[in-house]
C-alpha cells in the first residue's frame, strides 16, 4: 500500500503546477478526481505522512503530519484541496 501511495505521489508531482506553501496556514489547491489524488498530491508537496483523506462536499479535507525542522517536532497540517 505505502508504495502505491508513493508512486501515485510522485507522478501527481509531475504533473502538478505550482507548489504548496505549508507556512502560509490554510492552503488551496485544485485537483481533479477523487481524495486519493489529492491527499497524493498534498503528501508529494509537503513531504509529510498521510493522516486521513476526507471528502467534504466539494472539497477533499487532507491531513499530513510534516515532519520537523532540525531537532523540532512534526507538525500536522490539514489542507483543504478542491475537487
């Protein structure tokens, strides 16, 4: 399963314009098919390890525990992807 995910994350970084700035707080970005896309897509960016992947309405609610700077703790970040 884990190298699925990593397959899938890193051709939807080939594909994918742009990037995603973790520091900025609350985050957008468009993808198009389901929440697997986009939580593979948000795991490719951010680096971090896959939580969860929730569909809400027209959004795909993406959490991901980014791992830390240095000696710092992992954050965990949700990103709300618009599908």
């Amino acid at each position: 399963m884990a190298s699925l995910l990593i397959t899938a994350a890193f051709a939807t970084s080939l594909i994918s314009p742009g990037g995603l700035d973790v520091a900025a707080g609350t985050h957008a970005m468009p993808v198009s098919g389901d929440c697997s896309a986009a939580a593979a897509q948000v795991v490719a960016q951010t680096g971090g390890e896959l939580l969860s992947a929730q569909p809400r309405g027209d959004t795909c609610v993406v959490t991901v525990l980014v791992p830390g700077k240095g000696n710092a703790r992992p954050r965990k970040v949700t990103v709300r992807v618009p599908i």
